[in-house]
C-alpha cells in the first residue's frame, strides 16, 4: 500500500462506503467476529483515529523543522542571525587581518567549517517513508552542532584580540545559538520517533493480521457464499463500493 496520507484516506474512506452497505443489509451474519456489524463500526473509528493522529504527529514534526531550520542555514537572507550566517561573519572579520598569523590560521580553519555546512549525501532509498533513518537533512542538522562548536572553538582560543563589531559572533552569543540548535534537534527528533510509531501503528491497521485488508477480503469471501455466489447483488454492490467505481 502506497504510504501517501491521500492514498490512505481513500482505502478507508472506500471502506466506509462499504460498510454502510453491509450494515443496511438484514441477512449480514457472519461467524468471524471480525467482520461482524459492531466490530466493523469499532474498527474504523479506530482507524480514523489512527489518521488522525500521523496527521498530527506529522503536523508537530513540521511544527519543530520549521522553527530549527531558520537557526541553521541561510534562507534567501532571511534569517541574517543563523549559523551558517555567522560564520561568514566570523571568517570574514577573521580575514580582515591577514597580517595577524592567529587570525590568519582561523580563519583558514573556519573558512574548511564552511565548507562543509551543505555536504551532499546519498539520497534516501525510493519509497522510504519520510523520516526514515538519518536523512540527509538530518545528518546536515546534526554535523551543524559539531562545526558550531568547532569555530566556538577557534574563536575562543584567540582571546581578548578576537573582538567582532557584531556582538552575534562573538563566543556568547555563538554558544547560546549552538545550543538551541542542539535543542532543536532533540525537539525534531522526539516529533520524528512520534511520528514514525503512528505510521507504524496505522500500518499495522491497514495491513497487518487483523487489519482492513483481510477484513476487507473476509468480507468479500462471506459475500461471494449468498445465492449467486460473486454475481450475487451484495458481492457486486460491496466490490463496487470498496473499489470506487
């Protein structure tokens, strides 16, 4: 089953549209108790309450992304207080005195850092549902918190002659921005496990050993058993109405 938020939507939805036939239905009377009337109308709340929550879930994932990401990397400007913007700013103000060997060394050593702020990684295999192991963006995240604390660093050990105009890159203000992005990336990743356990979950309603796709075949089996077996009315009407046509 594809794993859109839409394509699940429809599979329950189709769903529904068949039960409302099956419980129309007088001679409806199986002995699997999974596909009995009161079990089928238990079954999809639970299932729309499984929806719900990965929408949720995914909502309060986005929710932390969106209030990391500002923090990191430069966004069309902006965000003139990011990282990725204040070391610029640091290996510049370093570069300003190229006759001073400490600045000359640091900011050779800052300008590697920012090098390596946007590393190209291996895409993530097709198909892999999102936030799925370390994703590219992720381990971007997560090596951010490293390089910050390598120019915290560097900028440190040059004392009291390393003195920026922009109180932005000076040690303080550099520490506290590395540890909200380290903040940020425990936010991301509690939303990313929460998010991951409810699709998990969903699944397991969907297509596991006692979900909507064996019901959905159960029923179809006890349908094609009435008079006319699968050209029986309510065999044609439930297929119809599952497939949605």
């Amino acid at each position: 089953m594809a794993g859109s938020q839409q394509t699940f939507d429809a599979v329950i939805n189709r769903f529904k549209d068949g039960n409302v036939l099956v419980q129309g239905w007088g001679d409806y009377s199986p002995s699997n108790n999974l596909i009995k009337k009161p079990a089928l109308m238990l079954f999809i709340t639970s299932v729309e309450g499984s929806n719900t929550l990965v929408d949720t879930t995914e909502g309060a994932l986005d929710t932390q992304r969106n209030i990391r990401g500002p923090l990191v990397f430069e966004i069309k400007l902006t965000n003139p207080t990011c990282l990725e913007t204040r070391i610029r700013g640091i290996h510049s103000y370093l570069k300003s005195d190229p006759d001073n060997t400490a600045f000359k060394s640091a900011a050779k050593s800052v300008g590697e850092v920012l090098k390596k702020m946007r590393p190209q990684y291996k895409k993530q295999a097709e198909g892999a549902p999102r936030g799925a192991g370390k994703s590219p963006s992720e381990k971007s995240f997560a090596s951010a918190v490293g390089q910050g604390q390598k120019v915290i660093t560097i900028i440190t050990g040059l004392g009291l002659p390393y003195a920026p105009a922009d109180a932005n890159l000076n040690v303080v203000n550099m520490t506290a921005l590395v540890n909200s992005i380290e903040t940020g990336n425990e936010n991301v990743q509690k939303a990313m496990e929460d998010y991951g356990v409810a699709n998990k979950a969903r699944l397991k309603l969907y297509e596991g050993i006692d979900g909507l796709k064996k019901r959905r075949s159960a029923i179809l089996s006890y349908l094609a058993s009435f008079p006319g077996l699968k050209k029986s009315d309510h065999y044609r009407e439930y297929n119809q109405a599952i497939k949605g046509t």
